[in-house]
C-alpha cells in the first residue's frame, strides 16, 4: 500500500473512530436522566415538544398570562398569516443550515461543516401553528414559574438590535407562517438544535436526558401521556 493509500486509510479510520465516540456519548448521556424529580404541575401551562423525527421544537401558548409573544413576533413578520394563532413555535439551529437547506435534497456538504465547526451564525424558526395536536408531539405541565423560565431562557436564545428588539432574517420561511431571526449562540456538534431545546426543557426543571444532539433522547424522558401523531413534515433536521 502507497504511503498516500495508508495516509488516506488513517483519515478515515479516525473519522469513523470520531463518529462512533460521538454516537456512544449520545446513547449514554442520552439515557441518564436529570431533574429527576420533576412533577407536572396538575392543570399548569401546557408545554409541547414536537419532532419531525429528527429536530425537535418547544410549542407554547401565544398568549398566557403576562406573556404575549405577538408583539416581538407580529403577523405581520410572516410571509401570509392574517393573524397570529394559538400557538407559535421555536426552533433553534445554524442560519445557514436552516435557510439554506429547506429540503435534504439541498444539504450541500459546506453548509454541514460550517454548521458543525461553530463558524457560522445561530438562528431561530419562529412559526404560528393552530393546534400542536396535529404534529408528533410530547406534553408537558409547568408551572407558573417554572414557565416563566421557559420564556426566560427563550427570549435569551434572540440576538437583539440596540432598542431590545428581536432582528429578523430577510429569509423565506418554510412556508407563509413562519420567519427566521438571528439568534445565539452558534452551533457546534455539541451545541445542537435538539440540546438547545433539552437545555430549555432543563432550565424549567422538566426532565431531560444529560445530553441530546438528537431527538430521540428529549421524547423518551417526556411525560408520556400526549403521544406522538403523525403530521407533515416542515423543514430539515437543523
């Protein structure tokens, strides 16, 4: 064998090696559960999860309480909404990997890496949805204050102009519901889509597992009384 043939062998023996560590740290974290104690709060602000079977989102009420999540979100932000809806959806992840990639079939192999190394920006997909119930979806109870910092966390996750001001995307969404908004912090094969919607679920108090770069793990330690149904799929695994 060549040295370039041995040189090239190497390469992809320790890509293999990497993918098999990272996979076996996602099925151990995975499976180890905290916030163990966590209780749903009997009648309490119902939180939903939905997956399209690779990337997860929280669902929350559009209005509850004090907090109104049309005015940083108006309709007017969507490309053919009428008005808000019930509920609005959040989903975080790399800018270019969400925008630039509406479909696998446009995956292209920069946009991967980019998103992976950290070099590019974080975004959020923000969507007004009419029912959770018509998606793959796990529900949740939280209290007032354990909502609240829900929201908290959320809010957070939006990078903001100087007036405090949510910066949306000039991107078309996934469809007219639906807008993207520059957001924080970047994505990384650690930082994922899925372990930022485990690292909100967390901050509440919900049960999560250690670490979730897929979706997989967030659905099993969910309460399993609001089962998953089948919906149409929006968007790639971001």
């Amino acid at each position: 064998m060549s040295p370039a043939a041995r040189g090239a062998c190497t390469v992809v023996a320790a890509l293999l090696a990497t993918l098999a560590l990272y996979v076996g740290c996602a099925l151990l974290l995975g499976a180890i559960p905290r916030n163990t104690d966590f209780v749903e709060s009997e009648n309490g602000i119902p939180v939903y999860v939905r997956t399209n079977g690779v990337h997860a989102d929280l669902v929350v009420p559009t209005r509850y309480g004090a907090v109104d999540w049309s005015l940083d979100f108006p309709a007017a932000h969507m490309r053919a909404l009428p008005a808000t809806t019930d509920w609005i959806a959040f989903g975080w992840g790399d800018r270019g990997f969400m925008i630039e990639t509406p479909t696998w079939s446009d995956l292209r192999p920069g946009t991967a890496i980019i998103a992976l190394s950290g070099a590019g920006s974080g975004a959020m997909h923000v969507e007004y949805i009419e029912t959770p119930s018509a998606y793959r979806v796990r529900r949740v109870r939280l209290s007032q204050s354990e909502y609240e910092t829900l929201v908290s966390f959320v809010r957070g996750s939006f990078a903001r102009d100087a007036a405090g001001g949510v910066r949306r995307i000039d991107a078309a969404g996934y469809g007219g519901s639906d807008a993207f908004y520059e957001a924080i912090p970047r994505y990384t094969f650690w930082h994922t889509c899925n372990e930022w919607t485990r690292r909100a679920l967390a901050a509440a108090g919900v049960r999560t597992p250690v670490w979730a770069p897929f979706d997989t793990a967030i659905m099993l330690h969910l309460p399993p009384g609001e089962r998953e149904s089948v919906s149409p799929r929006r968007g790639p695994a971001r």
